[in-house]
C-alpha cells in the first residue's frame, strides 16, 4: 500500500494520484524480484516492531523509510539485478513517481549498452550524402564484417559513412525505399560491393502483433546465435539496421539512424550490445522492435548475409523460393536492372487490411 494510502486522511483521490500509488505497487514488486525470499515488504521492520503492524508501517511511511533488502541479495542485486534495483529505487520514492512508460523506457535502456557513434546516416550531406541510405550501409557494414572477423563495428561503421559511394548516390533516390535486393543490386551495379548469398530465416508478408513478431525474431536470432559469427539485416519499416555475432562472441546492433535519448542515444548512430551477457537475445530483441516505432502491429524481415564463394562476373539478383519452411534468395544472374523479374519490393503485403507494395514505404 502507497504512503499516502496509509498516512493521508483524503477520502478521495484524483486520477494522478491512483496513478501514482500503482507505480508504488510497482516498486514493492520490483522489491520482491530482488529479495526473492522475502515474505513480503517490511517483514524484518514488522518482526522487530513494538506496536502493531499497522502501526509499525504507518511509522515507516511518515519516516520516509524504505523496506530493508536481504543481504544474500544485495551482490546480485548491484551486478545481475541492477535494472530491477534501479526501476525499484525510482518506483519508491516518497515524493514525485515517474509514469509507467517512463520505467518501460528506464528498463529498456538499462538492459542495454548504447555506445554512441560521432555520427550518424543523417550527418553526412552534400553529394555524399546517406540520408534514407541505410539499406545500402548496412550492406556495406556487413560486408565488412564478414571480409574480417576482428574489425573494429565503431571504425567500420563510422568509415563506411564517411566513404559512402558517391556512384551510389548519383543511381540512388533519397526520397523512397530501398529494399536490401534493390540496395545490393545497385551496389553492385556500382561495383562498391562483391557478391554474396542471402538467406531469409524471416519474412512477414502481413501485419503481425508486436508479442507475435517479438517472439518469432527471438527465435530466430537464438538460432543463429548458434554459430560462431554472422552478419543479419533487420527491416522494419522505416529502418534497417544490422545484427550481428562478432568474433567476441557478443551479439550487437548496428543503428546507423540518430538514436534518441529515449532509446539510450546521443542523436547519433550506436553500437548496441545487452548488458548482461547471459541475457543477449531478449533484451536486444525487444530493444529493437521499440526501436524501430513500437508499433502494436508490424512488418519484419531478417536477412542473413553470407560470402558467395562462387566467382561472377554478372551483377546479381534475385528470385525468391520457399522451401522447407524457409525463404533463401537464389542467386540469379542478369546484366541490367531493368531485367530483374522477381525482385522483393514487388512483393504485395496486407497493410491495415489493404494490399500496400512495399515501394510505397520508405525506409530510414
């Protein structure tokens, strides 16, 4: 029960004020889940009391003392548990309370490690510009990556936007989407990147709930986290951002985009990785689908590039097949753009119950 439940005489409340004594309630579970064995706040104060319970808790609430933490747990709660702790010390003050989205957004960017870049996608104009470009850095990021495993994600990062080529942009449009089929062809077309396969683990040809789309891209980056390192692109209109496996081991997101305060940012691009280790997939995740508008509803791919060991001399493209449940992008060989027969902007989803080509939307 909030202080001003116990101790103010008001017979009624306002909106604010309920609103308030539930972020309390909140604070005293945040209070169990770092004190598992506690039966329940106050116990020690109560056990040790002289008056009645009743009296003993009104005692502390006019004392502006807060229930005392188990020491066994004291450890876990300042490394392992220190979101919780963090969301548990806001949640509990005596005086002003924050609003629930306020501790939806604390423990969201208390479970990751934003490290900022000194720029971002939007920061570099004129004819090397990359606003709208994230498609293509993406690409280029990955590719990167994939030619050496140890590279520096910053340096890489912050060299392909300052180098973006200024072929791509003479081809290119600011002003529309740019699939990753339509980004690669065009880098190709421009010679600033080799050929490489693709897989599509994910595709959603329809809008799905954000607890649907959350849990499905929780699958299928914990199944890759299985190897040693990969490099996967994320879309989710208007982003598209990469996940990759170092050689380090860590699971990271590549935010080209400005990533606001809310979200762990400084207004520049980020290098994101979990803060717990043990935890990567969950909190990344979930990061990531806020990241990208948290929507109730939405669209997601996840694209896993590979090196091609086979030589071409052609520009590649793509037709897509479905086989065994999964979505690959086979490679197809032509020589102009203009002969490409199946590429994935084409494809037709179901958005708010009308059929929307992706070339309407535009990506970041």
């Amino acid at each position: 029960m909030a202080p001003e439940a116990l101790t103010n005489s008001e017979a009624i409340a306002s909106i604010e004020k309920l609103q308030a004594m539930d972020i309390w309630s909140l604070g005293m579970i945040f209070y169990h889940l770092i004190n598992p064995n506690a039966k329940h706040p106050y116990a020690t104060e109560l056990e040790n009391g002289k008056d009645s319970a009743m009296e003993e808790l009104k005692r502390h609430m006019r004392e502006s003392k807060l229930p005392q933490h188990l020491p066994k747990y004291q450890e876990m709660s300042a490394h392992h548990w220190h979101p919780l702790l963090v969301a548990y010390r806001m949640c509990s003050t005596f005086g002003e309370r924050p609003s629930a989205q306020h501790i939806k957004e604390l423990l969201m960017r208390e479970n990751v490690v934003v490290q900022p870049l000194l720029i971002s996608q939007e920061s570099i104009e004129s004819t090397q510009g990359t606003h709208n470009a994230c498609s293509f850095l993406t690409l280029l990021i990955a590719e990167k990556l994939l030619g050496n495993a140890n590279a520096d994600l910053s340096s890489v990062t912050h060299d392909v936007i300052l180098n973006f080529p200024n072929e791509v942009n003479d081809v290119r449009s600011e002003e529309r989407m740019y699939s990753i089929d339509e980004a690669y062809t065009l880098l190709r077309v421009c010679g600033a990147i080799d050929e490489h396969e693709f897989l599509v683990p994910l595709q959603s040809l329809e809008l799905k709930a954000k607890q649907k789309a959350t849990e499905e891209l929780c699958e299928h980056i914990t199944s890759l986290m299985q190897q040693d390192s990969f490099c996967a692109i994320y879309s989710s209109p208007p982003y598209v951002m990469l996940v990759c496996k170092t050689h380090s081991g860590k699971l990271t997101i590549v935010d080209t985009h400005p990533i606001p305060d809310k979200y762990g940012g400084n207004e520049t691009g980020g290098i994101i990785t979990a803060s717990n280790s043990q935890a990567e997939v969950v909190p990344l995740c979930n990061w990531l689908l806020n990241r990208t508008g948290g929507k109730e509803q939405l669209l997601q791919d996840l694209t896993v590039m590979q090196v091609n060991h086979v030589n071409s001399q052609n520009v590649s493209q793509y037709e897509i097949k479905h086989s065994a449940g999964e979505t690959s992008l086979a490679d197809v060989t032509s020589n102009t753009i203009a002969e490409r027969s199946t590429p994935m902007t084409e494809i037709t989803r179901t958005v708010d119950g009308n059929n929307t080509n992706m070339r309407d939307i535009k990506l970041g």
